[in-house]
C-alpha cells in the first residue's frame, strides 16, 4: 500500500492497463505520484481555472483533461465555482463549507463551470470501468457517493475519498453506504480519508 498526501493507494490492484479517475485533481500532485510508480491511462477532472491551466502546461502523456465539477444528482449543468485568495490551488462549489474552512480568505473570482455527475461518468470519458476513483472535490463527495448504484459500484473497483467534514454521523454513514454495495472500508481519521475497495 502506497500513499500521496491522503489517498491511499493498493498498487496490487493496478497495472499499465489501468484506468484511473482523479476528480479534483488540482495541479497534478496525485498524477504525479501515479506516474512515478507507473504509467496507465488517467482521466483528470478539475474545475479550477486555473489549476486547469497548470494541468495543461504539464503536457501529461496518456492523461486526459476535463474542465468539469463532479457533482450528485439534481444538480444544474452548470454551477458557480469560486476560486480564493491566498489559495489558488483551492475553491469549491460550496462557497460556505469552503469560506467556513478557510474564514480569512475571500473569493478571488466566481464563474460558471460546468458539472458531470458520476451517473454520467462512464459516457461522458468514454469508459466502461475504472479501477481507481481519486476524489477530492471539496464537499460534493457526499451527494456524489450517494448517487451511486449497485450497477455503478461494480464497474469502480477501488476509492479513495477526501472527505471534508468531521461530523461521525456523515462519515460512517457514507462507510455504511459503501459497504452495502459490497466494499471493504478503511477510514483513516488523520488524515480524513475514506479508502474502499471491493469484495
């Protein structure tokens, strides 16, 4: 088991033909990390502006970029996202979990992005499964997970969650969910991280 900051990664699972999904994938650091143990075929979601840009420069091989926000069911197609000062790598769609998080910055910019929502995930990156979900999206894990399906949690074969919320009840209620669509999973509380994989 290997990790990058707080997503914990089981490299057994894995291989050159791999897909992996990094939702929220700021500027790289976890592509980065992927790419150093081995190379397989990444999809990148960030809707970040400017962390799109740096994902751009980088000139990634084999890593496909989508300018979109992973976001649950009943969700407009397009929603505003706020980028801060003082943070550049960071903004949400939750302007009021994110400002609660950070009180002393403010919104730098605000502007519409558009939304994927993981019932549409498999279409819209043109893939029939994904050995590896990454996702850190800044609060929208929890309708995003909630979405999912028995017939969708069987073509996601292993996850890590960022989760960005203290609350017990939320969080083991989310393990709960996991597990009834037959995960197995770990919850690393330092580092508020939800790993699952699948029975």
């Amino acid at each position: 088991m290997n990790s990058c900051k707080n997503h914990q990664t089981d490299f057994r699972c894995i291989d050159k033909n791999s897909i992996i999904v990094d939702a929220g994938a700021c500027q790289g650091t976890f592509i980065d990390f992927i790419r150093s143990k081995l190379y397989c075929k990444i999809y990148a979601i960030e809707p970040c502006k400017s962390n799109f840009i740096a994902l751009e420069d980088k000139n990634y091989t084999d890593v496909s970029l989508f300018n979109f926000a992973l976001v649950g069911p009943n969700t407009d197609q397009y929603v505003i996202f706020k980028e801060y000062i003082g943070l550049p790598e960071w903004g949400s769609i939750y302007d009021k979990e994110l400002a609660h998080k950070h009180p002393k910055f403010k919104a730098e910019e605000s502007y519409e992005v558009e939304t994927m929502q993981i019932t549409d995930i498999f279409k819209t990156l043109c893939i029939d499964h994904i050995d590896y979900l990454k996702m850190d999206i800044e609060g929208a894990e929890f309708d995003v997970l909630s979405s999912m399906d028995i017939n969708m949690a069987s073509k996601i074969y292993q996850l890590s969650v960022e989760v960005h919320t203290r609350d017990n009840t939320k969080i083991m209620s989310l393990v709960s969910n996991l597990e009834n669509l037959n995960y197995t999973c770990e919850w690393f509380a330092d580092k508020l991280e939800l790993w699952a994989v699948k029975k």
